[in-house]
C-alpha cells in the first residue's frame, strides 16, 4: 500500500510470504489489527514514513 490513508487491515491471513506480508509506504492513518501471520521469510510488517524534510519549517 503506497500513499493511502484511512485505511484498516482487519482479519485476515497471511502464510508463507516471501518478503513482507503486509508493507505500508508514505502512508497514514492506517490500521492493522487482528491479523494472522505465520511461516513466512523476510518482515511481516513493513512500514515507511515520508522523509524528513530538511532545511527550515
């Protein structure tokens, strides 16, 4: 999920992924509840924020 917002990830399953079941990016509001994660390889739950900004507010 990329730039998304208001967002829930509720009940479901995830088995045997091989690189992030579940990957949050530039993203807010999102919700991951009650979810089922087994026999995977690599982050089950990846999540990126936007960058920093530099230089004055």
């Amino acid at each position: 999920m990329s730039r998304a917002s208001n967002v829930i990830i509720r009940n479901l399953t995830f088995r045997g992924w091989n690189d992030d079941a579940i990957n949050v990016q530039y993203s807010i509001r999102v919700w991951i509840d009650h979810n089922t994660l087994s026999d995977g390889y690599e982050g089950a739950v990846t999540a990126w924020t936007r960058p920093a900004r530099s230089g004055p507010s």
